[in-house]
C-alpha cells in the first residue's frame, strides 16, 4: 500500500514541478520523487528478454519491495529528526551518503532469479 501512496504522490508532486522546479520542493518531497522514480524504473519496468527480468518470482519482489520502502521510510524519519535540533539533515546529505545504498536499490532488479532464494 506504501508503494501505491509513493507513485500517486509523485503524480501530485510532478504537476508542482512542473511550474516550480523540484528545487521548490521540501526535502521529504524529494526523497518521494526519488524512490518514485526508482519503483518505477527499477521495479515495474520489466523486459522479457533478459533472464533475470523474465519472470519474478515472489520472493525477489518482496525482497525489492521491502527494501525501497524501507530506504524510503528511514530517509523520511531522518528529514524527521530534523526537528530536535542538532545539524540539518537534507535530502542532497542522505542521497551522498546512501549514494551506494541507492545504487544497490537500483541495481536489486538485476540479480538472476534462477541463482536461488538464498543467493538473492
């Protein structure tokens, strides 16, 4: 349900873009942006003639699943944090240091399935 609520936020959002620049947007709307972009990307984009994209099984997309929205929601609770005082946590700080955490999402849907549940 997380996902559904991401991908018709960034429908919202996109219309605000437009007019604005995604430079207008508060942080938390951008990390929405961003892990939209990843679901749709990385996630429901699939192409037939690749082995480890033909066909999904239910544990590679729970798997896919669990993991972007978790990077989504522990990104939300950092911008969160904000409010208790101490340094400012932005977006653009989260996105350079999970630089390689974001990287691993998007590249999540090029694990061969036929490896195996565990290898996965």
């Amino acid at each position: 349900m997380e996902c559904l609520k991401i991908l018709q936020r960034e429908d919202d959002l996109n219309e605000i873009v437009a007019f604005a620049g995604k430079d207008s947007l508060p942080d938390s709307d951008k990390v929405t942006l961003e892990v939209a972009a990843l679901l749709r990307h990385d996630f429901l984009q699939q192409n037939c003639f690749s082995s480890y994209d033909r066909c999904c099984p239910f544990y590679k997309t729970a798997w896919m699943l669990r993991n972007f929205i978790t990077y989504f929601l522990l990104a939300q609770k950092a911008l969160e944090s904000n409010t208790s005082g101490g340094s400012k946590i932005t977006w653009s700080i989260i996105q350079s240091h999970t630089s390689e955490i974001l990287y691993g999402l998007a590249s999540m849907k090029f694990e061969d399935p036929r490896s195996g549940e565990d290898n996965i």
